[in-house]
C-alpha cells in the first residue's frame, strides 16, 4: 500500500501467508488463504471409539515456540520510520497509524465523543503508561510522569470502576523480581499472561521480554529460543497480539534513531505446571495423612504426610527416622489420646479423618502452631502467605509471626525459606513496629534480626521518632541502655553481619529430583508401580497428590501387595515413557524422546492429571522432533500403539531420506512385518516415480508428435 497522509491509517499484512482480507496496495484486490496446514497427522489414543484426538501439524514452516523472527522490511507499506504510533491488529492484519518521524510528527486524531467516568481506588497519576485489555479488566505497568516513574502494577475493574494495586510483596516464595521501572514500553495480554517489552529502565534500553503470570502471580523472564533473530532495546515502539504471535513495530532505538523494523516473536501457550498446586490442594485436604506433629507445650496436632516433609528438610527427616525407631506405626487414630481441647482450637482441626489408620507421631515442642503451619505450606508449595487471615502485611502480628517463621527454618536448615523471612522483614519493619521486632528478637536469640532493628532504630531519619514513641517507655531496660551505647558508638557492619545469598537453594522440584533420582526417598516408599519387567517403589502421597486416578483407588482400595500395574488401556508403556512419566509425576519434567510422546499422550485424561500439559508438551515434540536418527524408533512406537496416521508419516520419511536410514544398525533389528512396511513403502515410492516418468514421456511425445502435425501441415500450405 502507498504512503497515505499523517491522518489516514496504513495496512499490512501480518501472515506469513497472505490474510484473509488482506487490500492489495497496488491494484485493490483481495486476497485470500487457508490456515489449514498442508500436512497433518491424527494420533488417537489407542481406539477410535470416544478417544481424544492430537492432531499433529508437520508443515515446513511451523514456528518454534519462543523465537523472536525479524520480518521483511515494510517501508513500501509504512512509509517513514517512526516511534509513538499506534498499531492494532483487525482480521489477520496489522494497522499502523500516525507516531513521530525524525522530522515531523503525524497528525493525531481527536475523539469529541468521549464521555469522563468517575474512578475510584488508589493510582498513581503517571502521564506516559501503557496499558493492556484482559477478561473484565484493564492493567497497566509503570510509565512516567515528569521526574516521576513507578514499577507498580495496577489493575481496572470495568465493572466496578474501580482501579486496584497488584501486590505480590507479602507472599514469600523464591521468584524473580518485577522489571524495573520504565517508560514507553509496551504491555500486551495473551492467556493468563502480561508480556512487557522495551522501554527506558534506568538509562538503558532493555531488550529482554518479561511476563507476568496473573494465576501465580509472578513475574518471569523469557528465554527466547536459540534460533531466535530479536529485536534491539527500543522504547516508543508498539506491540499487538495476533493468533499465538506478537509482533512488536518501529520505535526509537539508539542515539533517537527511529526504526521501521517489524518482530515477530511466537509465543508458548502451554498450560501451567501444576505441581506446587497439586501439593497444596493434598495439605489442605489432609488426606492420606501419614504424619502427626505435636506441636508446643499443648501439643497441638497437625497433620501432613512423610513423603513430601521428608523430601524437603534433612532435619525433619531424621527426625521421622527417629521417631520411627522409638515409636512403631500401626496404632489407629482413634486410639490415639489428644489433650484436652487441643483439638478443636488447633490450626489443622478441619481435617478429614482417612481410612489409613498408620500415623507416626513427631514432637516438636518448641514450635508455634500456626508459624509451624506456615512452613507446612512452604514445604508442599514452596511460597507462603503470612496476610492469608486477613492480617495487615506490617503489622504487629504478621511480624511476630514471620520472626516465629525465621526461627524454625533455621531450626530445619531451609536456608531458602529463611532469606525469604529476612527480606520479607526488611521490607515491612518501620518506626512503629521495630521495638516490637527487636524485644522479640532478643528473646528468641536471633541474632540477625535483632542486629538489624539496632541499625534501623538508630537511624538519623527514625531514632527520635521511635525513642519519643509509647512503646519506647515500656521497653526492657537492657534493650533501651543497648539502643543508646549503639546510637552513641555504631556498629562497624562487616560481611559477617550481611545475609548470604541463597538463589542456589534447592526449590521443591529440585527436592523432589533428588527424592526419587538419587535415592533420598527409597526408605519412605510404600507402594511398586510395574510396567512390564520394570518395576519401581514410589510414595501413595505424591501419586494421589497428582492423579485422580491413584487418588479414588487409594481412598477405595489398597492393591494387593502394595503393587499397581501401569498401561495405558491396553498398551504397556516402555520403558523409557514409564520413567518419564514418573519424572512428570513427581517433579513436572516434560523432557522426553518423541516415542515417547507417542505412549504418554493419553495419560492425562486416562490418570486424570490436573490439566493436559503434558499432552501439548507431547504434542509439541512430535512436531519439532521427527529426525532421521530416531524416525525407527517412532515407526515401532506408532507401529505397537497402532496409530496409523504418525506410523504413514514415518514411513514417508524413512522413503524420502533412504539413503542415509539405510545404514543405520537400527533398521536391521526391525521386525519381520515392519520392514515388509519399509519395502512397501520404498516400492510404492519408486512406482509412483516410474509411471511419473511415463506419464511425462508420453505427454512428451503427444506434444512432439502435434508439433511434427502442425510442421507437415505448414509445409503443405508453402507448397500450395
């Protein structure tokens, strides 16, 4: 399309392939192409009566998840390079209008027709933001205001008009932290999801794609696949979402050099990993409970499971370990004696009472109920929330709480939980809850706390305020002749005194590797999955934790001799796929070899998994993954589960690329009735070559033989 003027709007083409109604600049026409690939493939489950169906895309030009691609250049269609436009996407196309050229900027349109609509909620007045539409709600991230910039992300309510901050500084958990403040970036939504993109971040140009993940709560980072082309930081540039892609347009990069360079970046649309959901849903239905700690000097019962505590602290372990040397399991719980009342007022006093009758009794009298249950929730999630109840995130309690918090995980050695406390605590201690902390932290002996409550209190900006304050007059005598000498002659603070870094820390993934890979866990084991001539000790907890499937079989009935026999319907997986499967259940991995793909895809509707990831992952790597080097191992796979689709695509690729399968070992010691296949196949191919052949020769020779006609013919009438 030719240039229009500042006030009109410019069009182009989003598709690789032509849009659906896509204007052809040079002559007005309308084009048109079918989103259908050109090559599928079905994969049913094992039957073709009610299954669920993969259907495979093995097109050329299928796009890699997470790869940023840089698009033919557009300045036919989008004239000058620009920065501050606009960009939205209507049927398969991009609309580009007005912005700022290196010269001159574009006219902008003006809406009479707006009506002012009265908002409520807390916001903060940013002039430059951007914004991004999802569900029934508006968000917007950062942005700028003169000398004024924030990193907060607030939300809109269209139903209620109302604005509302998202905080996610009270839930402890080891994430990564939000971007950093910014200016003329750009903020997209597809899922669940919120993609930032560019900007201005503290005098640089970030070229780093982050998300944020409105179920969890977490900002992220993107790993952009390795084949990716992505574009420089930049900031005043535009962004769109089209189909599962975002492509990101113009925008002023270095030295206020303006770009007319087109992205585009594919996005994942995966669904969640569930894991530390799934873990947490268990804990707080409290069934299949195998474990009862006795908590305090009312031994208060609260109830959770040997498997999962045992994977996630050494000290808890061995304190199971002996436990169950002193104490033998086997004694009902209702025979067990509970103190009077303890019961009823306990934190766990919702639970639900399982048929397993086996509970091993740990004490830990030095605990307080409800911080021992908070680390209950980070030992089967990996975050926890101390506001949960209701509490403000700085008050008086919330922090007694969370120092109570910091003390058992240095008790249990969770070094990741205990730099989650310290900075929650630093981030909340103020002028009127210090004193609080700090006689706290003098009774409990934690040295670190109490040491930083001294260096907050004296403070030039907040030791008057909090020496002239109520609480100050009631403080121990000690703690006030202390806070005076360190006033009179600080500390000298040294590396001793500065919390380590604990990123290296296991997370419950990683805990769980470690619990069913290398062996930490074989003594915990109560249940043997068999697959075959495999056979494998697991944990009941962690199967039912996952699988609706184990779930309503453990609360129905235990199997005979603790052992579960694994098939897919009739299909028996490999070996390869049953392990796989296992490193899914336990730890969410969905690294596997394509053939494998082939056994799991109908495991989560069959085990009844939370959502279907591991289909699409399966999915995924049928497509991208067919090679030369394991297109045997696929035709055996597709061959025993009988999906005939993938097993046709198979044979098609070993007949295109013969000559370099044809030396592998591994085409020898295929069956009798695959290699039939094979030849079959190859014989099909060269057929269908030799009667192309003929056909060619022989339309070859009806055009000689009419050119042979139409000579005769001209010479007869030179003669006449």
């Amino acid at each position: 399309m030719a240039e229009t003027d500042a006030g009109s709007t410019q069009h182009v083409s989003a598709s690789p392939t032509p849009a659906v109604g896509v204007a052809d600049g040079a002559c007005g026409s309308t084009t048109s192409a079918s989103s259908r690939p050109s090559s599928c493939a079905t994969v049913g489950p094992w039957n073709d009566e009610g299954a669920e169906f993969l259907t495979l895309d093995f097109t050329q030009n299928r796009e890699v998840v997470h790869r940023w691609r840089k698009l033919p250049t557009c300045d036919e269609f989008v004239a000058s390079r620009r920065s501050k436009h606009t960009m939205v996407t209507y049927k398969g196309a991009l609309y580009v209008f007005g912005g700022e050229t290196a010269t001159i900027r574009l006219r902008v349109i003006t809406f009479r027709a707006l009506r002012r609509m009265t908002v409520r909620g807390a916001f903060e007045s940013i002039a430059t933001v951007v914004t991004a539409l999802l569900c029934l709600g508006m968000y917007l991230f950062s942005g700028q205001s003169g000398a004024k910039s924030t990193s907060s992300l607030f939300q809109f309510h269209f139903a209620t008009s109302t604005w509302s901050r998202i905080s996610t500084d009270h839930i402890l958990r080891a994430a990564p932290p939000s971007p950093h403040r910014r200016y003329g970036h750009t903020m997209v939504a597809h899922n669940r999801f919120l993609y930032v993109f560019g900007g201005a971040a503290e005098n640089i140009l970030p070229s780093d794609l982050h998300f944020y993940d409105l179920d969890c709560h977490v900002w992220c980072v993107v790993q952009p696949a390795p084949s990716s082309c992505g574009p420089s930081g930049r900031l005043f540039h535009t962004a769109v979402i089209l189909g599962d892609c975002m492509y990101v347009f113009g925008g002023t990069i270095d030295n206020n050099v303006r770009s007319s360079e087109i992205f585009r970046f594919q996005l994942s649309a995966y669904p969640r990993c569930t894991l530390h959901d799934d873990f947490g849903r268990l804990l707080e239905s409290r069934q299949f409970c195998d474990l009862r700690f006795l908590i305090g000097k009312d031994r208060v019962p609260i109830f959770a499971h040997i498997a999962i505590v045992a994977a996630r602290s050494v000290y808890l372990r061995n304190k199971i370990k002996q436990c169950r040397e002193q104490e033998p399991v086997g004694v009902p719980f209702s025979e067990r004696e509970f103190p009077e009342g303890s019961l009823p007022d306990s934190p766990s006093a919702n639970f639900t009472r399982t048929k397993d009758p086996n509970v091993l009794d740990v004490s830990i009298p030095d605990a307080e109920p409800f911080a021992f249950e908070m680390v209950l929730d980070y030992i089967y999630t990996d975050k926890i929330d101390p506001t949960q109840r209701g509490q403000e995130p700085g008050s008086n309690g919330v922090v007694l709480l969370m120092m109570a918090v910091y003390r058992l995980a240095l008790q249990f050695g969770m070094n990741r939980l205990e730099a989650l406390a310290i900075q929650y605590l630093e981030a909340m201690l103020g002028v009127k809850n210090v004193l609080v902390a700090l006689q706290n932290a003098s009774r409990l002996n934690l040295r670190y706390i109490k040491e930083y409550c001294l260096r907050f209190i004296i403070k030039e900006c907040n030791y008057n305020q909090i020496v002239m304050s109520k609480e100050f007059e009631t403080l121990e005598q000690p703690l006030m002749v202390e806070i005076i000498r360190s006033r009179q002659s600080p500390p000298v603070r040294t590396n001793n005194d500065l919390l380590p870094a604990r990123s290296d820390e296991p997370t419950l993934e990683q805990d769980m590797i470690a619990f069913i890979e290398h062996g930490v866990g074989a003594e915990f084991c109560d249940i043997t999955l068999v697959s075959g001539p495999i056979s494998k000790p697991v944990h009941k907890v962690i199967l039912a934790a996952r699988s609706a499937y184990f779930e309503a079989m453990f609360r129905s009935w235990m199997p005979e001799s603790n052992t579960v026999h694994v098939s897919l319907g009739e299909i028996v997986p490999s070996e390869h796929a049953f392990r796989t499967l296992l490193r899914y259940i336990y730890y969410g991995c969905t690294d596997m070899k394509p053939e494998d793909s082939l056994y799991l895809f109908a495991a989560p509707p069959f085990y009844g998994f939370t959502n279907n990831r591991l289909q699409v992952f399966c999915k995924e790597n049928l497509e991208t993954n067919i090679r030369t080097e394991n297109v045997l191992e696929i035709l055996e796979a597709a061959d025993r589960i009988q999906a005939n689709e993938m097993k046709r695509h198979a044979l098609k690729l070993i007949v295109e690329q013969f000559s370099k399968i044809a030396g592998q070992d591994k085409l020898k010691h295929l069956s009798r009735e695959l290699l039939l296949d094979v030849i079959t196949a190859v014989a099909d191919n060269i057929n269908g070559q030799e009667n192309g052949l003929r056909r060619i020769s022989s339309e070859t020779n009806r055009v000689d033989s009419s050119d042979s006609i139409i000579a005769d013919s001209t010479d007869s009438d030179k003669t006449i």
